[in-house]
C-alpha cells in the first residue's frame, strides 16, 4: 500500500491511499479517530485505511506535505554509500556518523526548497529513508524489519559553506524548508527487499546520482539497531540513510541548485520525491 499526507483543496490536513494517479481520503471518520499518519502508525492501523470512505481525487488535485508532518526525530546518516565515501576520499567508517534534522527543515512533493539568502551553494543529497511502524529501545538486527512502517524519498538539501564550518554537519542541514520528503510512504510488503531497490536523483532531467540501495555500507538492520542503542525509536520517527556518490560539492565543476531548478529523486518501488527550488 502507498499512504500519503497531503491538503485537500478546501485547507484540510488529511490522509489516504494513493491509487495510481488517484488519491483515496481517509475521511472526516477516520481523521477524528487518527488525526494524522503519525497516529495511524502508532495504533498500527495502516490496513484500516483499505477501508477508508473519503473521496477519490485526482494527485494533482491535492497539496502534498511530508509524509510524516511531525516526527518525533528525523536522524539522517552521513557517509554510507561506498561509491559517496570513495569519493570524499574519506575510510569506510567504523560506526554510522549521525546528525539529525528539524521538521521545519523539511518540504512534502511537488512543494519548492528553499535555497537560503546566507549562500549559494544549495547540494542534492537524494535518500532513502525509512519510517520507523513500532516503538523500540536497543533493537537486535534479526527484529530491525518488524520495526518498519516503511519506506520514502527523502532529499537531505544541504548549504556545503555552512555544513563545513565546523566538523559538525548541523548548520548546513537545518536551514528551513531546504529538504524535502515523499512523495508517499510504501509499506514493506509492496516494496519487497530492500537492497534489490535503486535510487536516482535527476537535476533539471540530468541524472546525477545513480545507485543501488545495496551500495549502503550500513543496512537498514545496522541503523535500527545501532541507533536504537543510543534513544528509543518512536513510530513516525524518520532514518534518512544517506547519498550516494554524484553530489554537487564533488563535481568538477561544482554543481550547485538555483532557484528554477527540478530536482527529483526517484526510488524503484517507491516513486520520485520531485520538487522545485525557489530563492528565499
């Protein structure tokens, strides 16, 4: 199943089952019971939305948002493809290298980033992210799946002058609106494994990153457990898992966003995560 979060055409937050170029709605029921996605997943009452009696709309008819509007944590991994860490010219690092990001740092589908007044070197990172279904604290690899809700694109923006200016990744991924994430979430039973999945970023229709989910130097059983060591995952939690090789910063010439621009990052399995980049 494909579940999206979106606004409908009259202003309300709502939910439901994306269908083809068709969005079923939760409807005004089902909202008073889980008023958003968040909810649902907590109550593990995803399959309730197969029944849902809201009105079908076209996608183009809605507004999308992320995917999960208020997640608890949004943890995003930094060097965990090896063709991306071959390319920093960085080791394979030992353990995962973590920072995270605030939801006002992030935009839904179709909704433009924002390329911040302070620099010009706005950076793709196109991810895979997971979306964590049921609570857990110190997760053992073999149980990491029984934890997922499942999976989304998720596009890590980062300004490359404020993320190096300190060994911390922090000021270069919390500017506001400058990521995004979508355009739905895909359970695990519809995108089947994992690693067998490829992820491809396209700027302006120029593919930029390409790869195989199985490039991941830390799977997603690694991250959930390793993770899940150090705080208690939460459903509607996000683990954004990293970029592949092909990022601006490393081209030569470097390639930076600019407002105009199409970036899109497309998930077989899942679909393209596509948004516009407008100047602040």
């Amino acid at each position: 199943m494909r579940v999206a979060s979106f606004i409908l055409p009259e202003g309300t937050a709502s939910y439901g089952v994306v269908e083809g170029d068709t969005i079923r709605d939760a409807g005004a029921g089902l909202r008073a019971k889980y008023p958003d996605l968040k909810a649902v997943i907590a109550a593990d009452a995803i399959g309730e939305l197969r029944s849902a009696d809201g009105e079908s709309l076209a996608t183009d008819s809605v507004s999308f948002i992320p995917t999960i509007q208020n997640p608890d944590k949004i943890i995003c991994i930094g060097l965990n493809y090896l063709g991306h860490i071959k390319e920093t010219g960085r080791d394979r690092p030992e353990y995962p290298s973590i920072f995270t990001r605030y939801p006002s740092t992030v935009v839904g589908h179709d909704q433009p980033m924002i390329r911040p007044k302070a620099s010009d070197k706005f950076d793709y990172e196109g991810e895979f992210a997971v979306v964590i279904g049921k609570r857990g604290r110190a997760i053992a690899k073999d149980k990491a799946f029984d934890h997922v809700a499942g999976y989304t694109g998720f596009n890590d923006g980062s300004i490359r002058d404020y993320q190096r200016h300190t060994t911390q990744f922090w000021g270069g991924k919390n500017f506001d609106r400058s990521g995004s994430m979508g355009p739905w979430i895909v359970t695990p039973d519809e995108l089947g494994d994992v690693d067998s999945q490829t992820l491809v970023t396209r700027l302006n229709g120029e593919v930029m990153q390409e790869t195989s989910i199985g490039d991941l130097a830390f799977k997603v059983p690694d991250l959930i457990a390793y993770v899940s060591t150090i705080t208690e995952l939460l459903p509607g939690d996000i683990i954004a898992t990293g970029t592949p090789s092909g990022v601006g910063f490393f081209r030569d010439p470097k390639v930076f966003m600019k407002a105009g621009d199409r970036i899109e990052v497309e998930i077989s399995g899942i679909g393209t995560l596509r948004n516009t980049i407008a100047d602040e």
